[in-house]
C-alpha cells in the first residue's frame, strides 16, 4: 500500500485533545487499515492512532496532551488485505501543549 499524511502538514504546530489526523492511502488489495505513529524524545514509533475510512480520506483525533511539548515525527501505516504494509514519509509536527 502507499499512504502519506495530509494532515497536519509538514512543520505544523499542534495543541489540544482533538487534533485532527488525516492520512490518503491505496493498495492493490485494498487497503484495510491506518495507523498513526510517532517518534521523538522517548517514543519511537509509538502508536497514536488508528484511523476510520471516511469519504475524504482516513481520519482519527489524537489528545496531544498525553506527550510532552517538543517536536516529533508523525507518519502512517497503511495495510491491506493481504498484510502488505506500506509506511508515509515523515512529517515534523511540533507539540506545544
């Protein structure tokens, strides 16, 4: 699958217990399932979010409160049926709670 993070954007500031994640993702067998991940400071690759398919794209909230100010990489995992995984480029969000 490919996936890639539209939103936030890259080098966004966050805040708050909704923020908004939004991921586009496509496969040849479909894609079943998206993940939002994190990494910086103590986390690594630590799982923030799983995503609902909606018309424009996958969407789930993230409480940004539950990590310490600072700024981090977010990405998305996409699967699909057959358990392929594709993973998006990093983008930099900063948290600043």
């Amino acid at each position: 699958p490919i996936t890639s993070v539209l939103t936030p954007s890259n080098n966004a500031s966050v805040s708050g217990t909704h923020v908004v994640l939004n991921a586009n993702a496509s496969g040849n067998f479909g894609v079943t399932k998206v993940e939002f991940r994190l990494t910086g400071g103590s986390l690594h690759d630590a799982l923030i979010g799983t995503a609902v398919q909606e018309s424009f794209g996958w969407f789930t909230e993230w409480n940004s409160t539950t990590v310490p100010n600072g700024t981090y990489t977010l990405q998305s995992d996409a699967y699909d049926s057959a358990d392929d995984k594709g993973v998006s480029a990093a983008i930099s969000v900063t948290v600043a709670n």
